[in-house]
C-alpha cells in the first residue's frame, strides 16, 4: 500500500471497489473507508437500502458489495442488517454478490449486524424461495444470538417446534440441517429424537445419528456451550482486509492462474472415476470400501482442494 496515496471521497472508494480486477483486494479503499466510518458507513447503507428494494445497479456494483458486506460486518453496522437481511432473502442477488462466500462469512456477516430484531432472521430461514445455504447460514446466526441471551431458550425451543410443525421437513434442504445443527449447538436433549430422525430419514451423505449424538454430548459436556459453534466457526465476523487477504481469490497464485487462461475453480482430476476430485483418497481393488470423506465436517474445506467448504462444492455436486 502506498502511503503517498490517499482516497479522498466516499464516491472514490465505492469506485476503487467496484473496479477492482479479479483477484485484486481493494486493500486501499477498504482501510480508508475503515477510517472513515462516519463519511463511509451511511452511504453504504444507503447504498445497501436502495439495492435491497430494488434499484438499479450500476456495472461492477455487486462487485462494491461484496467488499461493504464485509466492512459492515467488521464494524458491527446495525442499520444494514434490514436491508442485509432482505437481500439474502433474493436468491439471484446474494448470489450474485456473495456467491461461494455464502457459506464462507455470512453467517458472521448476519451474526455481526444483527439489530436485535429475530424476526428478519426466521423470515429468512421460513422463505422457500431463498437460496438453501442462506436459509442455513440465518439459522447458524439465530442460533449464535440464542447462546449470547439475545433470544431466550424458551423461545428458541418454541420456534424450532413450530418450524418442524409447519414448515414439515419433506426433503433434504439444507434449511434443515441448520435445525439439526441448531439442536446440538444448543444442547436441546429434548429435541434429539426429531433431529435424529431428520438426520436418518435425508442426510445420511452427511453424518449419521451417531454424528449427532456425538456433536450433542461435546456440547453438553462443555461447561461455555460453545463448542459446536467453535468447530463450526460460528462467530462474529472481524477484519475485512486481513480475512480477506488470506483467500485464494485474492492470492498471487490465483491471479497466475487468471493469467494463464486456467479456471481457477476447475480442480476436478483426471483419475479414473472423473466425478472423483483429485486429492481425494482412492481405493484399490480388494480393500474393504472406506468412506473416504467419514471425518470431513461440512464447513472443513473441501478435501478436493478447491479452497472451498465441502458443504458448498463436491458435498453440493
């Protein structure tokens, strides 16, 4: 970073946002706005809103958010999270500014802002039309603010029981894996025979019972009750440069690869079975057939090498 450049405006920094190539972190807009939070975090929000409602979005806009996304995030800007939360409700837009990041930080990017009001995250969980994996990452932060007191346990278990009254679980949406999960972090012992049979009846390509059991126990067992959210990184987001900066999309190593006209995102091998990703255990004849992938959580990275969460690449495929 040069210490002879300086943005001056809000507009320059939306800009350098919105321009910058692939693979390039904005590292000099993002820390000016950092420092200007009283210039930068209202027009963001305004920015936010107008999105969220349906304006008109200029070129490489979605670009911009992805980047004040994770700004508003880091400085815990409560008055985005209306708009936040209306916008992971529209599938096509979150994609579109998030993509693979959904599962990566909007569960903190949502847990970070959240103003109090629980009812803009169920209404994201309860949408049918939102995108599965944002139906999740809202109920991992419902889940989180539940354990800091922000809803109480009363009301915690009451919504979980009315949700798997009236939203019936027919299929293998992740939405409902984000109740399974919500049980065990939460240590509902109570609830552990409908989540058990949730896990048995569709998502068995993921953990079995005993996974479950195993993940309620740890919680149980630990006197913070914040185990599960631990493994799972469940947390406030922090440091929108720092964070950023270590991810392959922002790397040298992907901007070569950029440069050589090679997908960046292509990791699939060349083994004998083409749907198995290279890196990925095999298994010579005789062996006794092994899950390859029996210890790999959902939010590890994928063991295809993608850089990716397996929940969101071959665990999706």
């Amino acid at each position: 970073m040069s210490d002879e450049r300086t943005i001056m405006t809000v507009d320059e920094a939306i800009r350098e946002l919105a321009e910058a190539p692939d693979g390039v972190l904005p590292a000099d807009a993002m820390t000016w706005a950092l420092q200007h939070w009283d210039e930068a975090g209202p027009r963001f929000v305004e920015l936010l809103e107008r999105c969220a409602d349906g304006g008109v979005w200029s070129e490489g806009m979605e670009d911009a958010l992805f980047f004040i996304f994770h700004m508003l995030a880091e400085m815990q800007e409560k008055r985005a999270f209306p708009a936040l939360c209306r916008l992971a409700r529209d599938s096509e837009a979150i994609e579109l500014i998030l993509g693979d990041a959904i599962t990566e930080t909007l569960n903190q990017i949502l847990i970070s802002t959240f103003d109090g009001n629980a009812a803009l995250l169920k209404a994201v969980i309860e949408d049918a039309a939102a995108d599965e994996f944002v139906r999740e990452a809202a109920f991992e932060a419902l889940a989180w603010h539940c354990r800091m007191g922000a809803i109480s346990d009363d009301d915690m278990r009451a919504y979980l029981l009315h949700l798997h009254e009236h939203m019936r679980p027919q299929d293998e949406n992740v939405v409902w894996l984000g109740w399974v999960n919500a049980v065990s972090s939460l240590g509902y012992e109570d609830l552990a025979d409908k989540a058990e049979r949730l896990v048995d009846e569709f998502f068995l390509y993921v953990m079995d019972v005993g996974h479950f059991r195993d993940d309620l126990r740890q919680i149980l067992e630990d006197p913070d009750r914040m185990a599960r959210f631990t493994a799972n990184d469940v947390r406030p987001f922090v440091d929108a440069v720092g964070t950023l900066s270590t991810w392959h999309g922002f790397s040298e190593e992907y901007r070569e690869q950029l440069a050589r006209g090679d997908d960046p995102g292509d990791r699939l091998g060349d083994l004998d079975d083409p749907l198995v990703p290279r890196g990925w255990p095999s298994i010579a004849f005789g062996e006794p057939a092994v899950n390859p992938v029996r210890d790999v959580g959902r939010n590890d990275p994928c063991p295809c090498g993608s850089g990716k969460k397996y929940k969101k690449c071959c665990l999706a495929k």
